[in-house]
C-alpha cells in the first residue's frame, strides 16, 4: 500500500509502498502522532528505512490495502 507524508514548510511530499495490513499501519502511526516518541521508522517494499519526525509531519495519507484493477471486465 501506498503511504504520503507532508511536511511543515514543504511543498513535496513523501511517497512510500510498503506491506502489512493498514489497520495495523494506521494505529502504528497514530500512536506516534498521539504518543511520546518524536520519531517513526516506516520501511518500504525495497528494506530502505524513512524516519519521521513528529514535530515536521504536517499530514500522512495512508492508501488501501488492495491493489486498483484496471482494465475491462
């Protein structure tokens, strides 16, 4: 799934795809929003490791587990 991190005082985004379920992604990351740890490590498909900053992260947008289908049925 796909996820974007915005930043304070940035006009680009991070984009990252990673695996795992969202629901267990998007508790993982609110509690780093709501918790007392300043940083987050989110790895992506690839094993390379982003750390976010809590006080710089303006927003994460957190994409669906499944993958889009395109095409005619």
């Amino acid at each position: 799934m796909e996820i974007k991190v915005g930043f304070v005082h940035s006009p680009r985004e991070l984009s990252v795809n990673t695996e795992g379920e969202q629901a267990d992604l998007v508790s993982r990351l609110q509690g780093f929003l709501d918790g007392d740890d300043r940083t987050a490590v989110v790895e992506d498909t690839k094993g390379s490791r982003h750390i976010l900053v809590r006080e710089q992260v303006a927003y994460i947008e957190v994409g669906t587990s499944s993958p889009r289908t395109v095409g005619f049925i």
